[in-house]
C-alpha cells in the first residue's frame, strides 16, 4: 500500500472508499477488509491530502478519522460540504471520542454516521453498504431530473449555499451567473429569502425570473419535505427552466425589417419590460433603448408602445407563444 500516492484512481465500476486516517496500522486494517469486500480503496493520512484527493478522484464514501494532526476530520469534512463537487459525498467519521459534544460536532460539520474506534471491519461494512445505497439513490434520482429536463438544486437559507444540485443546474447557473460553483447568485439568494418569509407568512408561491438578452432563467422555490423548510428548517429546493429566445427575436427582425438590437427592445416591450428595465437586460442605458426604441417607431409606422408591441404580436406567430 502506497498513501497518497499521485497514481490513485478508481478502478471499474466498484465503489470507491477514500480513507483518512494518521494511523498506519488503522489504514491497514481497513484496506484489507475494504479490498476483499471488493471496494476501490484511496487513503490519506493527512486533511490536506484528503481534499486533494476527493476533489481529484471523487469516492463515493469517506471514512474520516475525527482527530488528525494539523487539519483535523471536522474542518476536512466542512471544507468537503462546502464544495459543489465533494458536497455529495456521504462521511463517516471515526472516532474514540463518544462524548456528545464531539458525536455532535461530527453531524454538525456534515457527518452522515460514526464510527467508534477501536475499528470493527463488519461493522464499518454494513454502515459502508447502507450509506453507499442511499448516496446511489439520490444520486440516481438527481440524475433523472436531469433527464427530464429539471434542473434542481437544495439552498440553504441562512448562507445561500448550495448544498447539491443536479449537472443540468450547475452548468445554467454557470452559464448565466458565472462564479463559484458553490456561491449562490446574488440575486436568488435575495430571492430566496424573501420568498422564504412570504411563504411562512401564508403567501401564495411567486417565482423569479432573471434575464440576460434574450435568454430567460426562471426559479421555482419548494419547501424539502424531510427538512420542514416552511417552518423554519432553512433548506429549500429550486426548480429552474432556461429559455432561449434568441430564435424569436431572430423572426421579429425579419418579419419587421428591424437590426438584431431594435429587435431585442422591441422583443422586450412586448413582455412589458420598462426602457431602463431593457437596459439593464441588454447592458446598455435606458436613454440608448429610447433611440432604439424611436427608429423601431419610426419603421413600423407606429408611435406608441402598445401598438409596436400589437402589430409585432400580429406578424410574428412565435411571439403568441412565446411571451
């Protein structure tokens, strides 16, 4: 056995243990039972070197030892919660310390179970294949949102962070926001906390709908069942749907002779946006819409806002269903 060593990778299809532990003896043990067991072991005897290696191989279950030298089992497991790629991954701490405050430190820096030392190989298999099944069905079911098209992903209230989401909803808030992966944009977080409050005062749901050009992200916010968000628990599902109207305002700049940019603004007086609201979607300033605004006017033979906005809507069929 050669820890840490930079060669490391998953083999197959096994499931892959990432083992944490400062004790030569502990990861000999476990690597013997882990390996008949027919598991893929890694190991790492120091925090520092677990991070790097779960953030460069992704195991699908860590066994932490709590009390490290240096960076100790609790600061690995926040830091490893606190990414979107490692946020996942089940933990199970192992540790001689049975004491309430620390079972409860290990739960509260993102611990799924405990182990008690000295190690028990049964034991540390059953717990193993039971949080192994349950990662492989979340994991399943996120991916099958996916599939369908529902991209998804868990805030937590009190910091915005993400605490997991699917493939699909990391890539549209990347694409749309930008940022870290794990810094909620903003904007949603607002949103959240509002929607939040109105929710646990008795309002009826209001999504959130956020726009860069002609493309479109809209938010629906769920209480998590097993959380009770509603009162009080403070984590949240987000449903989000992207729309690209970037083929619509293709169609209005033919049908109506208009440029790409007099077809952006008059696309978006049709959803009823303001001429500073339009600016704010374009990057531009609201007096540079005006003038946009004047020449689509001008071409259409109109001079008001709502009928450019009706004769568009009566010469482009795509603006019926997509507005």
């Amino acid at each position: 056995m050669n820890p840490e060593r930079p060669e490391d990778e998953p083999r197959g299809d096994a499931d892959v243990v990432l083992v944490v532990d400062d004790v030569p003896d502990n990861l000999a043990l476990l690597n013997d039972a882990l390996d008949e067991a027919g598991y893929t072991v890694l190991v790492a005897t120091s925090g520092e070197a677990a991070l790097a290696l779960a953030a460069r191989a992704q195991p699908d279950i860590v066994l932490l030892d709590a009390v490290m030298p240096g960076l100790d089992g609790f600061e690995v497991a926040r830091r490893l919660k606190a990414d979107a790629d490692t946020a996942q991954i089940p933990i199970v701490f192992m540790t001689g310390l049975t004491e309430t405050e620390h079972v409860v430190a290990a739960f509260g820096a993102g611990g799924t179970d405990y182990v008690t030392k000295p190690i028990r190989p049964r034991e540390v298999l059953a717990r193993i294949a039971a949080h192994l099944h349950q990662a492989r069905s979340q994991r399943q079911a996120r991916n099958a949102l996916d599939a369908f098209g529902h991209a998804t992903l868990v805030v937590r209230e009190r910091d915005g962070r993400r605490l997991w989401q699917t493939a699909l909803a990391r890539r549209m808030l990347s694409e749309h926001f930008g940022g870290e992966d794990t810094a909620t944009p903003p904007e949603l977080m607002a949103w959240v906390a509002r929607e939040a409050l109105r929710r646990r005062a008795g309002a009826d749901p209001a999504g959130l709908t956020v726009a860069r050009g002609a493309r479109r992200i809209s938010f629906a916010l769920h209480p998590m069942p097993e959380d009770d968000a509603e009162a009080g628990g403070g984590e949240w599902l987000v449903v989000l749907r992207q729309s690209d109207d970037a083929a619509i305002v293709e169609a209005m700049a033919l049908a109506l002779e208009l440029t790409a940019r007099e077809a952006e603004v008059l696309y978006w007086v049709v959803q009823g946006k303001t001429n500073r609201d339009i600016g704010e979607i374009l990057g531009t300033s609201h007096r540079t819409v005006t003038k946009h605004l004047e020449h689509v006017f001008e071409k259409l033979g109109v001079e008001t806002r709502t009928a450019a906005a009706g004769l568009a809507m009566a010469r482009v069929p795509q603006l019926g269903r997509g507005a």
